[in-house]
C-alpha cells in the first residue's frame, strides 16, 4: 500500500509541478506516506517540502487561513499538534521557527524511525495534567461542601483581584462547592463619608453608625452586591462554546445568585458611655432559606446590612456576619480574601507557620493581646494616667481567650469574638474553629489564582487555623506500604539505606511510623527493639524530597 501510495504521489508531483504539496492534498498524502513508512528519506524531504509550504503560507495576507492550513496537516490522527510558538518570532524569522517546530513535533512522533507510544507534550500541558491529577481528591472532597467565603471592602475596592477572585468562584461553584460570599464595605462607606465632609468614627473594630454613615453602607453595600451579582453572571463566549462542541451554554444566564435579608441584627446600643447609633450586632442568619438556595445551585452573596425585628437597617461588622453564618450553616471552611497589610500582620503573629493547630493559634493570639495591653499601660503610665481600669473592648469586659469561651455558649451565634491588639481575621478564625469548623483559611487577594491554590494543592499557599487532623504522626498500617517504599527508594539508590522488599515490609510495618499531612504521608522512620538490651535501633527514617 505504501508503494502504491508512493507511485501516485510521484505520479501528482510530475503532473502538477514540484510544489504540488502547495495545493494541501499532496502535502497531505506526502505526509501521511511518511508516517506509515517510517522512511528516514521521506523524512528528510517532507522537512523540505514544509519549509517551502510554510514560507508560502505565512507570505500570504490572511493569517486565518494559515491557521486552517495548520489544522489540516494535523489530521492523521497520530497527535502532531503544537502550541503554534512560531507566532511569538518577528516575520523575518517566523517561518524558519515554525517549520523548525512542526519538524520537532514530527520526529518526536516519529521517532527515529517508528511512532512512539506517547507523543510529544509540551511543558505548560504537562503541568496542567499534573496540577489537575493532584487536585482531584480535592476535588472530591469538597463536592457538596459549604465554604464561607469572605471578601473585605478593601479587597472589593481592588477591581483587579476581585476579578480573580470571582473567576475562580466561578470554577469552585462548577466543581460542586456551596459558596456563600460575605462582602465588605469599610473602604467604600469612608471614601463616600470623605465626599460628603463627614468623619469616619470607631470604637475598637466598629464604626459608629451616625445617620450619614447609615446611607453611605446602604449605597456602598448595594453597589458591592451588583458588582459582585454582575461579576458572577458572565457566561463563555459563542467561541469557546464552540469549541467544546456546545450549540448554547449550560446555564443561559451565568451562576445564579441569591441575595436578600438573611442576616437578623438588633441595635449595639450605647457602650462604654459610646452610642453607636445604627450599628448594628448580629443575632442570626436565616440558615434554613440559605440552604433551600444552595441546594438550588445558587451563590448566596451577603452583606454588611442586617435587618431587625422593627424593620430597621443596621450595620454590622462583615467578619461578625461571616462568623454566625459559618457557625449557624456548619460551614466546612472559611476563606478570608486579605490585602497586603492585613497578610503582613497575620504573618507577623504567626511567626513564619502557615498551619496552626488551634490550640497554638491560641497561644499565638494570647501572647499578642497580652503585649498589646502591656504597651497601652505603658503608655498611660506615661501619661500620669496610673493604673486604671485598663483598656474595654465593646462590651465591657478584657479581652482574654476566656472571653471567646462566652462565644461558644451563645445560641444565637453572636458575643465576645474580637480582642483588641490582635488581627480581626484570627479573632474570628478562632471563635468558628471552637464552635465546629475545621479549617479557616487566610489567603492574600492579590495572588492571581490564589483561591484555587489554596483549595485544590496539598499545601496551599496561605495561612490555615485547623481544628482537625491535618498534620499527624502515626504508626503505618499494611496500606502504607507502597508509600514507604516510594519514601525510601531515594535512599536505597544512593546507598543510604538497605533496600527491603514488600515481605519484610509486611512483617516489620508495626514498628514503622509515618508523618501524615491532609491524608498525604509525607515521612516514615522504623524503630526496631531489642528486648535482651532494653534498647531501639533507628531506621529507615525518611522525609519526602518535597518537605525537607
């Protein structure tokens, strides 16, 4: 058949002239004949024969039709396709960096002389496989999950990562993820204050809601909520639509979002001597209205403005809605979307960890408060203040971990969860990890893709306050067999450790412990004891190449 195909192409090529291959149907047999033959002399003249079709091609005035020509040459089903690089040389040198592309894409394919089992990927697809295989057990396990999603004024504020963000709320809402977004306003209500010559005014973490302050959060909030409504709505192009093969999108009108009075408040009153005027102190969310719209599929979006029971609007603290709403809804995460100040203070108080257990969290935000208060009495001593009472948060009371305690009894969801001196953002992941939450995740909104990062890699690239089982050492059962083996063949192959086989592993697998982090075993090491000494040898101790 080969022969044959031969002839008739030798036969095309002296009856229409040597650059028959131009017209495309010969270049095509021309190639086709090269691949099925595996002749190294037909190789070397189909290199030929595309350095002149590609200088004809790209000399013509339609790059569209150079496209199509591209296409057609890569019809064979034996999977020659580029990545189209050449478009990034400068003309002079565009055809020469195009057919040197096509020629490696077809000896990688070939193979010196016969196909290849896989044929040649490039690079950046590599790397999507590889992102996308580690992220499928995540991938599982938060289907059908609740986030509580919480989005600051500063961030909304910041049009460039707020469409980030919302892009890959978008995926993770795809992926099977119940979202509910809590977003912000502080930044928008002080700007609207600053045009009207008013003054911004706090108490602690809480803005003193006078009449004027009230109207600028009810514009700021509702300008926030359809910008985010708008953001969400965006459906793929008829192209891209097209090219998955679909007549019309899924969903005709984007991802649905609900928005409504969810979030019951009731007046903060006067503190301290302080009124607060309209602002307001969450009591509860309406979490069976919110369910009934997740389990529709829709986004739940939530503001700073709460309702009361009189029918007023109140202003609430955005991280006090997005805690009685993580709390009362069971969330299985929270993820805060912080600006650069904020992450540098967190990352401050952390002290270079990017997981922390609870209980150290705790720590961690004790000794911060504690120096806080330190430096006010200080400074009041300076002051010839002497020893007062000593700083209030709002309600009255110091500040200790044992006021959050009061948090956890509260039925309605709302108490003491802030402390002075100490970052709002670990105050509240705090308050939700002892009231059920697992993890609560900070991440920095001005990392492209961050949102993504965190909730589908192993290690994510924010700081995490978990409740549960993230990090744990423990002693190996059967099935972490093939894991110690993989952990221990480096070592075995530079002569470090003697290599042992899945049967001595079997019978010795009760006195190896491994490391454990988000269900990943990442380390192991052997313990091997000798009764008549009273004593323990130290073995097989290895960490993944990843955490070293």
């Amino acid at each position: 058949m080969a022969s044959a195909m031969h002839r008739e192409l030798a036969q095309a090529t002296r009856k229409n002239g040597r650059n028959s291959y131009l017209e495309g149907v010969g270049y095509r047999q021309f190639r086709k004949l090269a691949v099925q033959t595996k002749s190294p002399q037909l190789l070397r003249s189909w290199k030929q024969n595309s350095t002149r079709y590609t200088a004809h091609r790209c000399g013509s005035t339609t790059m569209q039709a150079h496209r199509a020509a591209v296409k057609r040459t890569h019809t064979t089903g034996q999977g020659l396709g580029h990545s189209l690089r050449w478009k990034q040389h400068p003309p002079s040198t565009r055809c020469q960096a195009y057919q040197s592309e096509l020629s490696d894409d077809f000896e990688a394919s070939v193979g010196g002389g016969g196909l290849s089992e896989m044929p040649a990927i490039h690079k950046s697809h590599m790397r999507f496989v590889e992102f996308f295989r580690r992220a499928s057990p995540n991938v599982e396990t938060h289907r059908g999950a609740t986030f509580v999603l919480v989005i600051p004024g500063r961030v909304m504020g910041n049009d460039k990562a707020l469409r980030s963000i919302i892009k890959d709320v978008a995926l993770i809402h795809q992926l099977g993820v119940h979202l509910v977004i809590v977003i912000g306003s502080i930044q928008q209500i002080d700007e609207k204050l600053a045009e009207k010559g008013e003054e911004s005014l706090f108490k602690g973490e809480y803005r003193v809601t006078t009449p004027a302050a009230m109207a600028a959060a009810q514009e700021a909030a509702g300008s926030n909520t359809v910008k985010v409504t708008a953001m969400l709505s965006k459906r793929p192009s008829v192209m891209q639509l097209r090219r998955q093969g679909m007549r019309k999108a899924p969903n005709s009108f984007g991802i649905h979002v609900a928005s409504g009075n969810y979030v019951a408040a009731k007046r903060h009153g006067v503190v301290d001597g302080i009124d607060f005027g309209e602002t307001g102190e969450v009591r509860y969310v309406d979490t069976q209205s919110i369910r009934r719209q997740l389990n529709l599929n829709n986004v739940v979006v939530l503001s700073n403005l709460g309702y009361s029971s009189a029918g007023e609007v109140l202003n609430c603290h955005t991280y006090e809605v997005a805690t009685v709403a993580a709390i009362q809804l069971k969330a299985d995460k929270v993820v805060c979307m912080l600006d650069n100040v904020s992450m540098s203070r967190i990352k401050d108080m952390c002290e270079g960890q990017f997981a922390l257990p609870l209980i150290t969290a705790e720590r961690l935000l004790n000794q911060m408060s504690s120096r806080y208060f330190a430096a006010l009495q200080t400074q009041a001593e300076a002051n010839g203040q002497g020893n007062g009472d000593g700083p209030k948060v709002l309600n009255g009371s110091t500040p200790t971990m044992d006021s959050l305690g009061s948090f956890q009894e509260d039925n309605n969801g709302s108490g003491d969860w802030q402390q002075d001196g100490c970052p709002v953002e670990m105050s509240m992941a705090l308050a939700v990890c002892r009231r059920g939450v697992q993890r609560v995740h900070l991440v920095s909104a001005l990392t492209d893709g961050a949102l993504l990062l965190e909730m589908y890699t192993r290690d994510g690239i924010g700081t995490m306050v978990f409740s549960d089982a993230y990090e744990v050492t423990r002693p190996a059962k059967a099935r972490d067999i093939m894991e110690v083996q993989r952990l221990l063949a480096p070592l075995v192959e530079n002569g470090t450790c003697r290599a042992r086989d899945h049967e001595e592993l079997l019978c010795t697998i009760n006195n190896f412990m491994v490391m454990e982090r988000n269900g990943a075993v990442i380390g192991c090491g052997l313990l091997t004891p000798f009764l008549e000494d009273n004593t323990a040898e130290v073995g097989a101790f290895a960490i993944s190449g990843a955490y070293r």
